[in-house]
RNA sequence: CGGGGUGUGGCUCAGCUUGGUAGAGCGCACGGUUCGGGACCGUGAGGCCGGCGGUUCAAAUCCGCCCACCCCGACCA
C-alpha cells in the first residue's frame, strides 16, 4: 500500500433512480457501491514548482480532485478527458477530437436554431485592414492592445541557419479579434435601401486575442466562435433581434448544455466595447464563481456611423443602419465542464454526447464470448441511431474500460458479461450518479435507454439549478455582502442595490474582486439604496468573482 | 515589471550537498497468464541530463552567462 492515501471521491448517498426498471436490488450480480473501490490519490503533474507534490507519491492515473485544487481539477481534465491540449505556440490550445466532437454538436444545435430563426451563414476573412479598427473609437479602446497584427509576406535566410520575415507590408493587418469592423465595410456596400434590410448573417469562424492570461477552452489566444451581425432599419428591431438570440442562448445553455443561466444585460464597465447594450447570459461553476457564456449586442447606429453605411427610408429619409452583433464560443466547452463533471472526469450531458451509451462486453473466454457477444451484436443495432459505441478491445480489462469511459464522460455505460445473459438482463450504469440498474434483455431497450438519457439530461439541469439557488445570496449593505463574499474565491452569486455608477462598480471590483456579472428584469425587483453610496437604486443587481 | 522556483526518456520525479559518464514509477513494445471497478509476471525499446562557456584527468553534479517554463504579486479582463 502506498503511504498518504486519499479518498479519491465523496461517498454519494446512495439514491433511487427515477425509473420504472429493475434496481440491481435481487440482481445475482456483485454491484460493488464506489466506498467497495480502493480509494486512490492523484499523483500531480505538469507542475514544476516542485514544492507542491514532489514528495508524495501518488495515483498516477486520477486526476487531481476538485475539493483540493479546482483549476488543476480542470487543466487536468481536459487533457486527461484529451479534449485539448497546449501547443507549441504559447496560449494556443490544439482541440483534439474529443473536443472536436462537443465543438460540432454545440456548432450544430445552435446551427440550426440560428437558421429557424432566419438567419444565414457567410465566411469574411481573418485578415482585416488596421485602419478599419480605428474607426469606431471605443471599439478602438477595447481591442487595440490585443490585436495580432501582420506586417511581412514571405521568409528569407537570416543567415544563421534560421528564417526572417522578408517584404514588409505597405499597410499591415490585424487578425480578427471580432469582424465588426469588416462586415459593416461590406455592409456599406450591400445597403441601399429599406428593403435590402435586415440582413440576418452569421459566421463560424476563428477569431485570436493576444491574451496573456490563458486557460484551456477559458480564454486562449486563438478560439472558435460564432459570431452573428445583423442589420435592421430602426432600433426596436434591432434590440429584438439581440433578444431574440439571448433566447436562443438561453434555451441552448439550458435544454442543450443543461446548464441554468441567468439573463439580463451588462454595466457601462463590462459592456462590449462598440455596443450600446450588451446582453448576456451568466451561468455558475462549480467553485461558485460566475462565467459569461454567451452575449448578444445591440449595436445602435456605432458601426453604421463609424463606417457610413445609410439607407433610404420608406419615407425617402436617409438614416444610419441599426446593428446587433453576438457569439458564443469554444468557451462554453469550459462552462460545460465547470457545471457538471466531477473527480472521475468529464459529465456529457447526453444531448451534447457523441457517443451516448458505451457497451463493455465482459468475456474473457471463448465460451463466454460465444454467450455474449451475439446480445452485443443485437445491443449495437437496437441502439445504433442513439449512438452507441461497443468496446470489445480485448487488451483492456473491464474495469478499465470502466473508468476510462467515465473520464470521458460517456452518459450510460451497458455492462454485459455472461452472468447477465444466463439472467436474461444487462446492467446499465449512469454516469451523472454512478447508480446501477438492471434491465431485461429483449424488451424495449431503445425506448427504456433513451428515456434514462432523457431523465439523465434532465436530473443534470436539475442539479446544476438546485446548486445555483443554494449560492444566490443577497446583500443589504456592503459588511454582509464582503461577507458573504468571503477573502477569494468563488462565493456564488450575490444581489445588491448598487448606485448604477461605474465609480462604484469598480471600487467594489477593487475591494473585493467581484463584478457586477448581469442586471436582470425580474418580477421582484424593487427599488433601494447602493451598498456602498447609499444613493438610490432602482433594483439589485447581479455581483460575483467571475471566470 | 518585482520576488521566488524548476529544467534529467512520452509523463511525474530521484540522483547534485561529498564530480567517476544516468535511475525509478507510470506509459510504450513483445510473450505468457488474466478479465463483473483502472490485472499480473517476464523481456525490451527509449535520455548528447535546457543552451553556451569555464574549472578538472574526469561535470547531470562545481562556477559564470543565457534561454524556457511555473508560482506569488502587479497589470489586464
């Protein structure tokens, strides 16, 4: 035994599945509950300070737990689970295809409410004229700084065995940090009259930020993102158009990700630089911090006026466009994660699933194969159109395909051995509860597993809602609400009647290091007086340290 | 930018104080035995010890300079 062992995981209260199959009670099989499971403790790594862990010997094969370093929880996670991992460019990540696969069901889910709603998508390039950025001056101040920007084509020699850039551009370029700047240059050609608009267009793209605080999937320098630019005759459609997509959002963080958001929009401080409005959606981690997941922006008439770009009124007027612009991003896969995963790896909401239930066939010899294998084969096709995937990889042992299909957050796993077959059922095991079930082999099984996926999908969003209601507080003066927020760290979310001055907003910032994160419409809100100023205000407002 | 720390096989690290030309675990390959919660035994592959220079008969080890990365703070969001 090795010294300094640790519990790798919690014991769960044992619960009852909310189904009406068969629970492994009166089941002839061993069903080992996660207590029977030799504890391990995780062997840190990719740490090289080594102060930390160098003198503990560790499992080598947990990942480090998230009661004791959450943001190692994570990083470890990501490239355990290889969703992504560093490359050789610094705050770049490489996006492997575990990654990928959530990426695309994200991309296309919202794809598709994209398109119902009316819009189209369209590609503008990466490369955008640096004077183009300087037209909109706030929008100047918010990205100037953290523009990549291109100035040489070609290489050349330098003479030690290494290349330099060659020919200098006459005018350089800026890599896209967003594509306000070049699709309302376009626009400005397209719009001429009332009738060309709206335009509804969105785009899949990259964009890239020279961050110089990075985190996998959180903030790196390069992402993959959806940015949707709109363009509308008057105001009022404009701000419908913005929250039409928080909508949009909204329903995908929740029905999709299952992930519990609040709405409402942003402070002067923490709006998009460019935006008149900006609306968004806020979810909650597990380490009780806030994190933006999606926003949507009413533009006004900024990127009209900044690149000329009028139309002709029914009236024969002549007008600026109204604008929205909005995005989510690889960012969310973070928020996804920080929602729902736990110490034994990645929890898919089955919806987001690439593969939704896994079956590990449990025959070691020819006998046994000859009993189970035929009910695998006729398990894969029943639940083919679900997305099932067999792994009958005959160099891993069973316990070890369970664990590593638990890292990677496969929703349902089916284990069938030989006991099971002779019992006429198979084992099903959840991923979100750990929970085991038995159920009768030559039922319904496609209606009985995709309804647990269902119940798995919706006892997930229940879960991350119920965490998010126990840690929204409410402050009534600045003591309680430094209190509540606690010396750092994530603390939930905290409502409090703020003065609606960002004089405040960032003396709080700086006291505390939270942030005002959304300001909702909410039936209740009634009027008060700041925390901090004690000037009046018109409602609470959403605080929290925040991703 | 300031302070601290670390660079040794794919990963995590030991070895350095007291110089003698490199080790462990995990991973990987092969063979055998295994398979209902990360199997075991055996064999094997894999490292110019971050770089350059110095001291020395001899440097992973001692000295100097440089580079990279990490942590804390500052800054930014």
């Amino acid at each position: 035994m090795r010294d300094q062992r640790r519990r790798l995981t919690p014991t769960p209260e044992p619960t009852q599945l909310a189904t009406p199959y068969a629970t492994s009670e009166g089941s002839p099989l061993p069903t080992p509950h996660l207590d029977e499971i030799a504890p391990r403790v995780y062997n840190g790594r990719s740490q090289r300070d080594g102060s930390l862990m160098a003198k503990e010997k560790r499992d080598e094969k947990a990942i480090c737990p998230r009661g004791e370093d959450y943001s190692r929880w994570y990083t470890d996670l990501v490239q355990r689970a290889e969703l992504a991992d560093y490359s050789p460019v610094p705050g770049c990540m490489v996006i492997r295809p575990n990654g990928m696969a959530l990426w695309e069901n994200i991309r296309d889910a919202l794809d598709g409410m994209f398109r119902e709603t009316g819009h189209q998508n369209a590609y503008f390039p990466m490369l955008i004229p640096v004077e183009f950025l300087a037209k909109e001056a706030a929008h100047v101040e918010g990205f100037a700084m953290e523009c990549g920007v291109v100035t040489h084509s070609g290489l050349e020699p330098d003479g030690e065995g290494g290349l330099r850039p060659k020919g200098k551009l006459d005018s350089p370029f800026i890599l896209r940090p967003t594509s306000e700047t070049i699709i309302w240059h376009m626009y400005g050609q397209w719009i001429q009259s009332y009738r060309d608009l709206p335009i509804l267009i969105n785009q899949w793209a990259n964009v890239m930020r020279w961050e110089m605080r990075t985190r996998l999937f959180l903030r790196t320098r390069e992402f993959l993102w959806q940015e949707g630019h709109t363009a509308h005759a008057n105001g009022e459609e404009a701000v419908a158009e913005a929250l039409t997509i928080l909508e949009v959002y909204r329903r995908f963080a929740e029905d999709y990700m299952a992930v519990p958001v609040l709405t409402g929009y942003k402070s002067e401080a923490e709006k998009f630089a460019g935006a008149v409005t900006t609306y968004c959606i806020e979810a909650m981690t597990q380490d009780k911090r806030a994190i933006q997941a999606g926003t949507s922006h009413y533009l006004g008439q900024n990127f009209a006026k900044a690149f000329d770009v009028t139309f002709q009124t029914e009236a024969n007027e002549r007008d600026y466009v109204y604008a929205t612009s909005w995005g989510v991003s690889t960012r969310l896969i973070g928020a996804l994660i920080m929602a729902h995963s736990d110490d034994k790896g990645l929890v898919i909401p089955p919806r987001l699933a690439r593969t939704k239930v896994v079956v590990v066939p449990i025959a070691r010899k020819d006998e046994d194969k000859a009993v189970v294998m035929p009910v695998v084969e006729q398990l894969r096709a029943e639940l083919k159109s679900l997305g099932v995937k067999v792994d009958d990889d005959p160099n891993r042992s069973p316990g070890f395909k369970f664990a590593e299909h638990e890292l990677r957050g496969v929703p349902l796993r089916i284990e069938i051995g030989r006991r099971d077959v002779e019992a006429g059922q198979l084992t099903l095991a959840r991923r979100d509860t750990g929970e085991k079930v038995t159920l009768p082999l030559g039922g319904d099984l496609l209606g009985a597993v995709s309804e647990l996926l269902e119940q798995i999908q919706a006892d997930l969003f229940a879960k991350a809602l119920a965490f998010r209601d126990e840690n929204m507080h409410t402050a009534d003066s600045y003591d309680e609400f430094k209190q509540i927020l606690g010396a750092e760290g994530g603390a939930g979310f905290i409502r409090a009647h703020w003065d609606g001055t960002s004089e405040t907003e960032k003396r709080i910032q700086e006291e505390t290091g939270a942030t005002i994160r959304v300001i909702q419409a909410r039936d209740d809100d009634e009027p008060g007086v700041c925390m901090v100023t004690g000037a009046p205000s018109a409602r609470r407002v959403v605080f929290a340290r925040s991703y």
